[in-house]
C-alpha cells in the first residue's frame, strides 16, 4: 500500500503490532481458558471502538442539531466487538463495558448522556434479537487536552463452549468463500444500511468531503496534515435519495442473527469467517496459513463506496474498506448455496465470490473492474 493512508494519520494494517502481543493461536481472535475454570468452556474478551466515526457524527450534530446521531454511535461499537466474536463462534452471552472520551469544551453532558442511552438501548435490541447481553459498567472521561471532540471505546467479554469454537483451518482441498452484503436492510434491522460499517471512516471523511469542514471546524483536523479534507461534497449532498452524512454514519450492521443459525446448521462445513474490518478485504490474508484466496465475484458496490471511484486506486481502497460485504464464510462447497439461502432469509444478499486452496504460502489474488493485483504478507 502506498503512504497516503499514513499521510491521513493512519494504518490500515498495523504491521507494527506484529510480534509484540499475544497471537490468536488460530482464532480470529484471542480464546482463553475459562475465566470460571470450567474444562467445556473458553473465555474470550475483545476491545475495538468507532474511531473517527465520533468526528462525522460531530460533524453531523453540529450542521443540523440532530443528536438522534449519537445513539446510533454506541452501536457502532458493541456490534464491532460481537461481530469480531462471532467469528470465534460467540453469538450470545456479551457482557458490555464502555469508555466516553470527550472535550469537554465542545462535547456538552448531554451528548455523553445520548451516547450511554444508546449503549443501553442497543442491548435491548440485541435482546429483542434473542442475543443475550448486558451492560457491565462503563466511565466517561473529560480529556480535553488529548481529545478533539468525542470517542467511545467498548469491551465485550463472553464465555463460549468449547464445542462451539469455530477455529480457522487450512483447506485440504479447495473450498468457496461466500460474501455477505454489508448494505440494505436485514430483515432486523430498523433503517436500510449504507454498508460502511465502522473502519474507514478518516479516509471517507477526508476523500469525500468538502475542505470547507476544514475551516469552519478546525477542531476536527490534525493541524499537522498538509491536505486533510479533499472532496467536493457535503454531509447533506443527496446520494440515491438519502444525505450523504447520513450513509456515512449508518450504524454497523451486526450478522449475530444469520451467523447463530448458520452455525448451528453448518458448523463442520466451515473452515473459517472473516470480519472484513480493519484491513478491508485484505484481512483474511494474515488469518489462513499456507492458503491462496482468490477474489474476484464481489457483490454490486455500494453507493456510498462508488463515490469513492477515481478518489483512490482499486487496490488501496480495497484495502481499507469492505467494499460490500463485511463477512466472508470459507466454506465447503457443497454447503455453499445452503448458506447464502439462510442469508437470503434474513434480507442479505449473499453470493460466492471466490475460493481458498492450499498453497506454499499465504497469497491473494483480487481482481474488480478490470485490474487484478496480488497480497501478499509483508
């Protein structure tokens, strides 16, 4: 990938990382021996946050004085941590906790307060799902001299059966890899869904988005960047008849629903699921050993991710967004169209978009629009 996304002041990939901390030991993300000693279960605990969501749901707040934005904040970031779960085979029993930073100078108390409903309410929902959830606790913190504007950060801890465990296995033999769509509405889900998810957000802000933010709210930059806001719209350009701030802070999708089933009908058939989140369709990449993904029947792409055409090459896109489908189940073949006949029952486009085999090394190969390109692990 090229320096452009570290110009923003960020990473995509985190290769820095490597080698300091605890592997998933081929998990997608860390399993622990039970928290309560029990041989038949694992414990595992995760911690992601919005990132700079909080910056365009700022943004939003302050054109247009909706402060319904803020509850939809908190959900972007449990769902970022279950979803992540999930893909170890976790799909019930979360326990939630939650850090608000904020500058207090711009981020008023009812604002924190709009978050922590929306953490509460959010629950509910995955309740109402037959998700089982609860809120463990949480803090706020006033960091005005570190923060610009407004952070949420949360933790998930949940207890899996062991039997329930969906490790990542390299494939003997061929296998598909089935994309399920990150945009449209689920039929759970309240509002339709723009797909962006929560990874990507400074590059959308900044590729799409008028300077003009730059200069009526300087709080919202980094003063070092050289060029921060580069694009031409605004949060209420109409896109497909909805406001572009509005795609942009659509909250994250969760899969809990589909996966749960999906798991309890198919299990043995699945050699692994992706969260396409950081790293965008590249993040598969640093999970399977010795394995050559091919990539090249993705789902039709989101309006809010074609605004983004001519903004970036393909491949560094593609690197940083999900560009359509956030999970990918590797499956066995046979097992393919049961899969995306469960997903299509839940309102998501689902399709086969490629395949996994055995291979000397890690490798992918993508091919979208007409250009082809090949990952490797750096």
């Amino acid at each position: 990938m090229s320096d452009w996304y570290r110009q923003l002041g960020v990473s995509a990939h985190k290769a820095f990382l490597r080698g300091v901390g605890a592997e998933s030991q081929g998990f997608f993300a860390r399993v622990l021996p039970d928290i309560a000693g029990d041989p038949a279960y694992r414990f595992a605990l995760h911690a992601d946050g919005v990132g700079t969501k909080g910056i365009l749901a700022y943004l939003w707040w302050k054109e247009t004085g909706d402060a319904s934005v803020w509850e939809g904040l908190a959900q972007d970031a449990l769902i970022m941590n279950t979803d992540d779960l999930a893909c170890v085979g976790a799909t019930e029993g979360f326990v939630f906790s939650t850090v608000v930073t904020r500058n207090a100078v711009q981020i008023p108390d009812e604002v924190v307060q709009g978050v922590i409903r929306g953490v509460y309410h959010c629950v509910e929902w995955l309740n109402e799902l037959g998700i089982r959830a609860e809120v463990g606790g949480g803090e706020t913190a006033d960091m005005t001299d570190v923060v610009r504007t407004v952070g949420l950060e949360a933790v998930a801890a949940v207890r899996v059966p062991e039997k329930a465990l969906l490790p990542i296995r390299r494939p003997e033999r061929p296998i598909v890899v089935v994309g399920l769509s990150s945009y449209g509405q689920a039929t759970y889900e309240r509002f339709p869904n723009s797909g962006i998810g929560c990874n990507g957000l400074t590059a959308a802000r900044y590729l799409l988005l008028s300077e003009e933010y730059a200069r009526r709210y300087p709080e919202t930059v980094e003063p070092a960047l050289s060029r921060p806001y580069q694009g031409s719209y605004t949060l209420l350009t109409e896109v497909v008849g909805e406001a572009l701030g509005k795609l942009l802070l659509s909250p994250t999708r969760t899969y809990l629903p589909l996966l749960r089933e999906l798991y309890q009908a198919h299990r043995g058939a699945i050699y692994g699921v992706i969260h396409c989140t950081g790293g965008g369709q590249r993040k598969a990449l640093k999970y399977f050993p010795a394995t050559y993904i091919r990539k090249e029947n993705f789902l039709p792409l989101p309006p809010v991710f074609a605004l983004l055409e001519g903004k970036r090459p393909w491949q560094e896109l593609f690197e940083v967004f999900n560009m359509g489908h956030r999970i990918e189940v590797y499956v066995e073949p046979t097992a393919a169209q049961e899969v995306i006949a469960i997903s299509a029952r839940y309102g998501i486009s689902a399709q086969v978009i490629g395949e996994a085999r055995p291979a000397e090394r890690a490798m992918m190969e993508v091919s979208f629009a007409g250009e082809r390109w090949v990952w490797t692990l750096d």
